[in-house]
C-alpha cells in the first residue's frame, strides 16, 4: 500500500512543479482533473492506515503526508488556477476533506488536529466564505450552488465530530479567533432545500456542546452574528408569506404556490424554538431579546396594525397563532405575551394594548373576528395568568354589585345542578330528534371530555398568584381611592375603622362601653349591630334592637382614613383604656362630641400621650372645665405609665398582669348627677384590654397581609420597569401593566370587555355566519371550563346588577333556544328533520 502511494504521489508531485517550471503555461482543466483523482487515492490511502491502526499513531504514509505538506501544495496550487477553474478546485478539495472527516472511525484519533491537515483546511474555509454582506441577509434567492451544498455538509460532518469530542470543539474554538467553523455556518440558515436544515443541525450540535462552556457561550452570544440572523431571518421568512387568506376564516386556505414559503418558516420558527431548548442560558437571553424586538416588534407588530387591509391583517393574526402554535418555549412564548399584553398601536389615540385591538376585532364578526378568537383560544391554552387576568378577570376583581357570599356560591354543588339542568333544558326541540347528538352516550361522552379540561385547567392553574375568589385578590386593590359617591370603600380592614366612627354612639363593634365585666369579641356583639353604616333602632332604655345579619361585604360610609395612621395611633388607644370608667347612656355625646387626641408619638411633647377618646359634655362652667382638665391630665399621665411597662413586658402576659395589678387606681370621674364613684376592677381592665388586644392583633396581621399584596405588586412593576430599560426604552409611569392596579379605576381602563363582547354575540348568533358561531362556542367552551370562581359567577350567575351584565350563558342559551324553536315552527316540514 506504501508503495502504491509512491507512485501516486510522484505523478502528483510532477503536476505541482509545472507551474513553478513553466509559469507562462496556465493549469488547465485535465490537469486538475488528473492532480484531484491522484490526491484522492492518496487520502484513501491514509485513512486505511489510519483506520487499521489500534492506538493513535503516525504511520509511514501519514509521515510523509506531513513530510511533503501535500495538502497544503494542493491549494496553493489550486489558487494558482485561473478563476473559470478556481470553483471547481474549491469543490474538489472539500469532497477530499469531506472524505477524510467522514471515513475516520477511530475516536481517539482524528486527523483533523494535525497542523499539515488543519492549516489547509482554515486557509480552505477563508478562501470559501461568503460575503459579511450575505450574514444579515437572511433567506436568499434562488437554489444554493454545488460547492454550498458540499462545504455545508463538510461543515456539519465537523460539527458531529465535536458534538462527540469536547476537545474537538475546544481545538477549533482557541485555532482561531473567530471560530470559524460556527460562523461559516450563519450565512446558510436560512437556504432553501436540505442546505439550510444542515446547516441549522451543525449549528445546533455546536450549542448543545457549548451548553456548559462559558466562553463559546458568550461568543455565539455577544461577538457573533448568529442571534441577530436568527431574528432577521424570520422576519424575511415571515415577509415571504402569503397574505391572502382564502375562505370564511375556518378554513383558513392558502394558494398553493407560497406553500413551501410556509414550510420554510415553520422550519426557521422549530429551528429558534430547538436553540432555545439546548443553547447556554446567555445564548437564551440573546435570542428572546432578537426574537421580540427584531421580530415580533419590526415585523409581526405592523403587519396586525394595518388599517387599509383587512384581510392582510387576517393572514397576519394566523400566523402570529401559528407562531404561538409552534413554540413551546417559556422564553420565547413570553415574548409573544409581552407584545400582547405591554405593546401598544401608538398610531392609535387611544394607545390601546395589541390585546384590546384584537379583543375590539372581535365585534364585527367577519372573517377577521374569527381568526382573531381563534388566536385569543390559544392565548387561553397557555394557561398564562396574566393573559386570562386581561382578558376576563380584571373588570371582575373590584367586584361592583357582587358578594363573597354570591362568589363562594358557585362551589355548591346546588349551584351547578341548577345549572345543568337548565343547560340541558336550554337544547333546542328539534335537536333532540337526533341520537347522534342528544342521547345518553352523547351526553356520557361530553361530560367525560368536559371533565378532562376542567381538571386540566385546574391543574395548570394551581401555581397562579392568586385564587380569584374575592378575597384573593383583595378587591380593595383594583377599585379607585374613591367610589362614585366619594367615599372610601369597604374592605376587612375598614371594619377597624368603623370601632373609631361610632364609638362616639356606643356602636362600637369591638368593644361596648355598656357591657363592661367579661371578654366581649365581634362574634358576641354581633347581635346587637344594627346594619353597617346605620345606626341601629334603640329602645327607650337605650339598648339596641335587634338586626338583621350582618354581612361583612356590605359597603361602609366612613369619612377617609388612611390605614397606616390608624395603625399609628391604634396600639396606644388599645392600651389607655385603663382611664376609662364607666359611662352610662347619658355619658355619651354624639358622634361630633368627640375629643381625638394625637399619638404621642407624632408630636414633641410626648406627655400629650395616646389616641384616646374623652366625652366631653356640651356646656360647663370655669370650674368645671378646669376640674376636668386637671382629671384629663391625670388620665393622660396613667396611660403613659401602662404604655411605658407594656413596652419592657409587652411578651410576658403573667408579668403584664403582675405589673398592672401593683400599679395606682386609675383616676376617678364622678357621674353627671353628682352621684358616687365607681372603680373598674382589675378583672374588668383585664378583660378589656385582652379584647381589644386581640383584634389589635388581628388589624396589625391584615395591614401586614395588606402590605404583602402591595409590596408583590410593586415587584412585579419593577420588574416590568427593568425590562423595559435592559431594551432601552423610557416609558411614562404606568404604561404596559397588566391590569388594575391599586389607585387605577377599571372603568378607566380602554376598550370593552370580552366577556361582555362574547355575550352579546351569542344572543345573536341567529345573525351571524356558522364559522363565527363556531369559534365563539369553542371560544366560550374554553373559557368556560376555567376554575376561578369570580369567572364562573360571571359567566353562568349573572351576579352583577349593572345594565346588559346581568344575563349568563344559560340564560342567553334559554332564549335562544325559544327563538329557535319558534323560527323552525315557522318552517313548513321542519318537523320532519
């Protein structure tokens, strides 16, 4: 076999001196032909050798192949030819490397790390590449050449050796500075045939590899240009495609001739989806950052917003849902999301959100409200919070017109019997002649699908945030700071405040100054509250009547208060109770007939002590005033004195009750008529000042609760806020939110609801086409099987009051069976179908 090689190589060596003989003599076309099929020979030569031989080592044959540098004369010689023939030097000399690459099996060694072999390669890659001009062109014209397609698979069969060998990888990544081999690969991604998916496999085996390697992560990430091509190439895949949608919006027919467009860009769509799947976590963060602002915002975005074209804009919502049906990636869905829910059409007047226009499209009911729900189901499939959130849940958060008790309804199993019996009652007469539709096994059939969705629904939304349930979230965060009427409304926390507005008329619910000896909670004076925000009815010996239940969803006149300085000044009026004594009916003013005094700690002098409440009566004498200003200064000192030992053996109850035990008799108040003075026993103090410590407690728990909830959503804000600035955008204060936050009126927000939206048209659906009616009854069936309760209300309760919000599904569902019963009796032979 050496010998064999000799001779070869002594013919060879003839051809490449001539032209170092005679110079004036140009190459010429038999000579490269009879120089590539010697060279051949030679290579399969070498990879026998090398493939026979057990342990890497350097054969005879292999010596003289690094003795002579015959690889590295080739090319020069090959460059020395004149340029007709320069193409064919090129394709020849890579079917050469491709063999060598392709018929080495032995693992441990490949030839590919020798410097007489390397060397030429690089000079071979660099005489091969294409223009910088074609690395942003993305998809190119016409069918690739015979040597792309060669020097693409050379490439790939390159890539698979490093994707088995780490070194490998190492080895060409520290040769040069550039790693060459990854960036010839970016011009090809998006070439048409089999050229373009080669090269979209080598790419990929090289980020699967560099997973875990730093440094080839921030290359491809930061030095490359294989993250902006990525995003250029979709957009010029997604320019290519037809924008002429044929039928009703069903069908959703395409011409024949832009079908292979199509497949090209679901191909570069699983392409960036697969890089997301196995590339470094920086190589992630690069493609999501092209793939919005480079794809979805320069090329998707104004192809939804077009005025004068509506059935571009058709074609445009598909493939946006196909894009969306394609990607399984969190990384990359989210970038979709996030132009929905935060991009917004600035053309517009009213800035409305991508989401309100296509929820506003869905009104007309042609061809683009169909494909327009259909885009909005698979929003819904997502299973995103904040999608569903915009969608349906934020007009339902403040919960205007609606009760927890009404809320928590919809979990009884009385509630949905009610329900299904008249949904099923609610299915037109005629519709009941066929089994095929209305039969046991049917219906059997349905509840076993109906059920599977609901459970899978429930499933994917046991990590949300929040319940939406009416308590979670409170619906205190997404009402204005004031209602209609002016004030504030009612939330648990108001009931704090209520203990302050009337306890000047004995009303306070926390604690009742005509009823002082044993520990009185809300539960045990529950009987004698009058409704809230009313007084309640008294008898002519001043005891209260009693009421109706109270529910604690009913809204509350209360003048405005904030919740940080009522937990201000609360601690300490809890704890200067002691200076009370008991008051009878006579002894209590009116509501106006209050004295509130300051904390002491928001003034100076800290001797003007707590919050406390003090009647006063509505005229005295010099006297008088003077005396109760003296017994009033005594009051304040006492409080001062609790409130100093509460501090040191505040955690101590057996200490705390030791220390009030040795303290002074409060001081004493004599009654209006002159009568005696009466003491409250320790066990009275004790007693009252346990009760209004325990819902001190409970208040100070809720306003940490409460901060919770505002403190969550100022983080998620924030983070909205950082990702706008890490994209270099400065936006007003409050653009882009999902939803209503704290201090945001719903009703302020733009466009209609959906739901209301969905409502309305299906009364009318006797009016509609079948495509239409079609994709809003899917639609409403996947909304539908949701499992928050406050959607479930709004959807089957018709829990709100308001004008067109009172009618559900099923009872639009009633109504329109009527109408299509009567329409059908109408119908001579009817009957009889």
């Amino acid at each position: 076999m050496v010998r064999r090689y000799s001779k070869c190589w002594n013919r060879a060596e003839r051809l490449l001196d001539a032209p170092i003989l005679r110079p004036e003599k140009e190459i010429s076309f038999e000579q490269l032909q009879e120089l590539m099929a010697l060279l051949q020979r030679m290579v399969q030569f070498l990879m026998m050798e090398v493939n026979a031989q057990p342990e890497p080592a350097i054969g005879p044959i292999l010596d003289r192949f690094f003795t002579h540098q015959i690889v590295e004369r080739v090319l020069d010689w090959a460059q020395q030819a004149p340029d007709f023939l320069k193409p064919s030097c090129q394709l020849s000399l890579i079917r050469i490397y491709e063999h060598i690459v392709s018929e080495s099996h032995s693992q441990n060694h490949c030839l590919l790390v020798h410097k007489p072999i390397l060397n030429p390669l690089l000079r071979l890659f660099s005489w091969c590449r294409k223009p910088e001009s074609q690395l942003l062109a993305g998809h190119r014209d016409g069918q690739p050449s015979k040597t792309d397609h060669h020097f693409v698979i050379l490439l790939n069969q390159i890539c698979m050796k490093m994707a088995k060998d780490a070194t490998l990888l190492h080895f060409f990544f520290t040769c040069t500075d550039e790693f060459m081999v990854f960036s010839l690969l970016i011009p090809f991604l998006y070439e048409m045939n089999d050229v373009g998916q080669l090269a979209r496999d080598a790419l990929l085996l090289i980020l699967a590899v560099s997973a875990k390697q730093q440094e080839v992560a921030e290359f491809v990430a930061d030095k490359s240009a294989f993250c902006p091509v990525v995003a250029t190439g979709l957009g010029g895949c997604f320019s290519q495609l037809s924008f002429v949608l044929a039928g009703d919006g069903a069908e959703r027919l395409l011409p024949e001739a832009p079908a292979a467009n199509l497949a090209n860009f679901n191909a570069a769509l699983l392409f960036c989806n697969a890089v997301v799947q196995v590339a470094h976590d920086a190589v992630v963060d690069k493609i999501a950052e092209y793939f919005y602002s480079g794809f979805l915002i320069l090329v998707v975005k104004p192809a939804l917003l077009q005025a004068d074209d509506r059935d571009a804009v058709a074609a445009a919502t598909v493939y946006l849902q196909v894009i969306l049906e394609t990607l399984t990636e969190r990384a990359l869905v989210r970038t979709v999301l996030r132009m929905l829910l935060v991009e917004r059409d600035v053309d517009d007047e009213e800035r409305r959100t991508m989401m309100t226009v296509v929820v506003e499209r869905v009104k007309t009911g042609d061809k683009l409200s169909v494909v327009s729900l259909s885009l909005l189901e698979r929003v819904l499939d997502l299973l995103c919070e904040d999608a569903l959130l915009v969608l349906a849940l934020r007009p339902l958060l403040p919960m205007r017109g609606v009760t927890r008790a009404q809320v928590a309804r919809v979990r009884e199993r009385a509630y949905a019997s009610s329900l299904a019996t008249r949904l099923l009652a609610a299915v037109p007469t005629t519709m009941l002649r066929f089994p095929e539709i209305c039969s046991s096994s049917s219906l059997e059939q349905y509840l076993q699908e109906a059920a599977d969705l609901v459970d899978a629904r429930a499933k994917g939304c046991a990590g949300w945030n929040w319940r939406y349930d009416g308590v979670s979230p409170s619906p205190a965060l997404f009402r204005s700071e004031s209602d209609d009427d002016g004030h504030t409304p009612f939330t648990r926390l108001s009931s704090v405040r209520s203990s302050f507005s009337t306890a000047g008329r004995d009303l306070n619910r926390y604690f009742s100054l005509s009823a002082r000896s044993g520990h009185h909670t809300a539960e045990s004076l529950g009987r004698q509250l009058g409704e809230l925000g009313e007084s309640p009815p008294r008898s002519s010996t001043g005891s209260m009547e009693d009421e109706s239940e109270l529910e604690e969803d009913a809204e509350f006149v209360l003048p405005k208060m904030t919740a940080s300085a009522l937990m201000q000044s609360s601690m300490v009026d809890y704890l200067t109770l002691t200076a009370y004594e008991s008051l009878s009916e006579s002894d209590s003013g009116g509501a106006g007939e209050m004295i509130i005094i300051e904390d002491a700690r928001s003034v100076p002098d800290a001797s003007s002590s707590s919050s406390s409440v003090f009647p006063t009566a509505a005229s005295t004498t010099a006297a008088g005033a003077a005396a109760a200003a003296d017994e009033e200064e005594a009051s304040k000192n006492y409080g001062a004195e609790v409130f100093e030992e509460w501090e040191n053996i505040k955690d101590d109850v057996g200490a705390f009750n030791k220390a009030m035990a040795a303290l002074p008799s409060p001081p004493k108040k004599k009654k209006e008529g002159g009568g005696g003075e009466k003491d409250l026993s320790f066990d009275e103090l004790a007693s009252l000042i346990h009760s209004r410590a325990q819902y001190f407690d409970e208040c100070s728990a809720e306003e940490k609760e409460r901060q919770a909830r505002v403190h969550a959503v100022e983080e998620a804000e924030g983070e909205v806020r950082r990702e706008k600035e890490r994209r270099g955008e400065r936006r007003e204060e409050g653009e882009g939110r999902g939803g209503g936050w704290r201090g945001e009126s719903i009703e302020d927000n733009q466009g209609t609801p959906l739901l209301s939206v969905l409502l309305q048209k299906l009364a009318a659906m006797d009016d509609q086409s079948m495509a239409f009616n079609l994709q809003l009854c899917s639609f409403l069936y996947s909304l539908a099987s949701f499992p928050q309760p406050l959607l479930v209300l709004a959807i089957f309760g018709g829990g709100s009051e308001k004008a067109g919000e009172g009618e559900g599904l099923v009872s639009i569902l009633e109504s329109l069976k009527d109408r299509v019963d009567a329409a059908l009796a109408t119908l001579e032979g009817a009957d009889g179908h």
